[in-house]
C-alpha cells in the first residue's frame, strides 16, 4: 500500500508540474511577443530607459546597487535556478531520474544535445575570438515552451514521452547550470566565495536538525546569494546550490503528533470543527517535506512572475530601423541557429541510437524513432535558458549580444515549427512499435 501511495503521490507531482509548465510556457510565449514588440515601436526609448533604470538597497554605509535589468537577472532568476535545483534532487531521489533504466536514455540524450551543439558552434567561431566564447549558449532546452508545444498535441502523445523530454530538459538544465559555473566566471573572490559557502553549510546543519522553517532557509539563501554574487561566480548558482541542501522529507515523531491532534478534539465531541482543521493542517505541514513544500510555494511565483519579467527585459530585441540581413551570416549567429536547429537533434538522436542499439536505454513506452525525430527538434527549442547564458557570454549592451538574442529567437521558432509537425505525424493514434 505504501508503494502505491508513493506512486501516486509521484504521479500527482508530475501532473501538477507539467499543467504549470503548459500554462507558463503560454504566458512566456505572449511577454516575449509583447517585449519584442515595444523593442521595435515607439515605446522603445521609454522600454530601454526602464530595462537600465538603476534601484538600490542600503543600510547606513553598505549599499547594493543594479538596474533593474541585473535585479532580474542576477536576483530573481536566483529563484528560478533554486526551483530547478529542487526539482533536480527530487528527480534524483524518487522521481524519473531515480530508477537508472528510465533516467538513461534522457541522460544519453542531453549529453549528446549539449556536446553536438556546442561543437557546431565552436566549428562557426574558430576565427572569430570576439565571438568563440559563445558556445555555452546553444546547448540549452527550455522546458516550459517544449512541455507546453506537447501539451497543445493533446492526449497524441503519451505521457512516456512527456517524462522522456521533462527529463531530458532537467539533464539539460543541470548541464547549463555547470556550463555558467565552470566557464562564465569572472574576477573570481575566494574570501567571499567561502563566505556564501558558510550559509549553505549553515542551511545544511538547519536541515539536519529538521528544522523546516522557511524564513530560516530563506535567510540561508539570501547571505548565499549575496557572497556568490560578491565572489565573480554568477549568483544564480547559488539557488541551486542552496536547493541540494532542502530536505526532501520531514522527521516527525507519529505518537507526539496524533497525541497532539487528539487534544484538539475536547469532551466526546468528534465533528470536526475550525480548530480541528487547523490541527489537522498542522500535522499535515509536519510530515509534509520541506522540498516538496517550497516547491510548490515557487512554481506559480516563478512561472507566472518571475519567467515573464526574465522575458519581458531580455527578449526585447531592439531592430536598426534599416536592417542588415548580412548580420544573419555573423558566425555566432549563424553557430547558435545551427547549433539548435542542427545540432540539438543530431546530438540527441545521435546519443539515443547509440544508447538504444547497445542495449543501455530503451525507447519510452508507445513512441518509435520518427515521433524522436520530432522531439529532437523540438529540443532545440533554447529561447529561455540561452538568452539567459548569452547574457552571460555576449557584453551587456553589445551588438554581439542582440545579434546573438536574434539568432536564439530565429532557432527556436525553427525547431518548434519543424519539431512540432513532425512529433505529430510521428505519433500515430494507434499504438507505436518499439
């Protein structure tokens, strides 16, 4: 009984997840539409002036100052990268990537889709040194717009191969995340590094003494971020950092907490009433685990917020009033276009025959390899993520860098109009040979 209630639970997490990531993705699609369109309008002065428009926090001589461009990306999408990184553990722990023979093939394919992508781009840029360190940024898979494209195919797709891409994105995800740790670092600070380090390892201790308050975490969090960020490595690492130290279940004592719930109902009088639903909700937050909980706090907070205004301030990609298509022959834009349109799906089918053929993975359960060929474009599919590690990989403010955001624009609505038909036609309503 255990094991089923488990599974069902697992279900109803992953449920819930991809119904948000379906309704995000659609809000995500009509900021970036709406940024894109102030960029290029008569709004454009008054949408750049608020992108640079500079707010500050002090406290008597200590002051931290950023526009409110940098707020976002290097404050707010700490978040984001924080709720990836619980999903991560959770997937890891009892989740898909749990069980080795689901996790395998999504692993081998997001290894295959981050290498072969970054080679293509690599190949575009050896000549151009300005331009070679962009390489990190078509190796990303955004898994709000690739579970929302599934989504709108309706009950066609099985849910074998929603797990089969969620997965993969996750993969993906981890991936980028050790991409800006390791190679978009810059004017390194040990001192402060090991002093955000000391908060995680405060946080940890907090999570071995079962502590679950959240003001406690989040106070862990915020000196985390505020050192990472004083360190050179990019703040956002510090979300995810942080979300490995949140405990995936509670220590609870079951005799202390039904003694204290049969004490809310007085005399022999068993209905229950406004203060027994308050002992019963809090029993419920006590066996509740901290990850689970906070994860589910986020994702509307990230979804519907926090994705959005990331998109409204970075997919504004202003147009010289007379265009110079020559910018299209550029070699990073043209590695970042190639690198998801071509590289995304040659890497993952690539990895996937190869991991299927040696008997290491299996196909998910009611798909064949056309319905793959669809989802391995659909992988290319970077927008978020990528224009996230452009930021990172381009100077602020560049030519280079809005360049660069075009080229991730122009792939992705290429994937998804390539992906999307042929995940289609590949899914036959009759059920698919392996």
């Amino acid at each position: 009984m255990d094991l089923l209630e488990k599974e069902s639970h697992q279900d109803s997490v992953f449920s819930s997840f991809l119904h948000s990531q379906t309704a995000s993705g659609v809000v995500l699609l009509l900021v970036s539409g709406f940024a894109f369109f102030l960029a290029n309008s008569t709004y454009w002065e008054i949408y750049n002036q608020l992108s640079h428009t500079h707010l500050s926090v002090s406290f008597g001589e200590w002051q931290l100052d950023l526009d409110i461009n940098h707020w976002v990306n290097e404050g707010l999408m700490v978040l984001f990268f924080f709720l990836v990184g619980l999903e991560i553990k959770r997937e890891v722990l009892v989740g898909e990537l749990s069980d080795p023979r689901k996790a395998a093939l999504a692993v081998y394919a997001a290894i295959g889709g981050m290498v072969v992508p970054a080679l293509i781009y690599s190949l575009f840029n050896l000549l151009a040194p300005e331009t070679r360190g962009g390489w990190g940024v078509p190796m990303a898979t955004d898994i709000a717009f690739v579970v929302g494209v599934l989504s709108v195919l309706g009950s066609r797709v099985p849910l074998s191969l929603k797990v089969f891409v969620t997965s993969l994105a996750i993969v993906d995800d981890l991936g980028a995340i050790l991409v800006i740790a390791l190679f978009y670092t810059e004017n390194f600070q040990l001192t402060a590094l090991l002093l955000s380090l000391l908060f995680v390892a405060g946080s940890f201790i907090y999570a071995k003494m079962n502590g679950s308050r959240g003001v406690v975490y989040a106070a862990f969090c915020m000196g985390c971020w505020y050192f990472m960020l004083e360190s050179g490595i990019h703040s956002t690492i510090a979300g995810v950092i942080m979300a490995m130290t949140i405990p995936l279940r509670q220590k609870y004592n079951l005799k202390q907490i039904n003694e204290e719930f049969k004490e809310s109902f007085t005399g022999d009088d068993f209905d229950l009433k406004e203060h027994h639903l308050d002992a019963l909700s809090r029993v419920i937050r006590n066996v509740e685990g901290p990850l689970y909980r906070f994860e589910h706090f986020l994702h509307p907070w990230v979804g519907f917020v926090i994705m959005p205004l990331f998109a409204f301030f970075n997919a504004g990609v202003h147009l010289p009033t007379h265009l110079n298509w020559s910018l299209i022959f550029e070699p990073h834009v043209m590695g970042i276009y190639f690198g998801l349109v071509m590289g995304k799906p040659l890497g993952v089918l690539l990895a996937c025959r190869i991991a299927v053929a040696k008997g290491w993975a299996h196909l998910p359960s009611e798909v064949n390899w056309k319905a793959m060929i669809g989802v391995s474009y659909l992988a290319g599919l970077g927008f978020t993520m990528s224009l996230f590690i452009s930021v990172l990989a381009f100077v602020p403010g560049s030519l280079n860098l809005e360049e660069a955001k075009l080229g991730i624009l122009a792939a992705s609505i290429t994937a998804m109009l390539i992906g999307t038909p042929l995940t289609w036609f590949g899914l036959a309503p009759a059920k698919q040979e392996q």
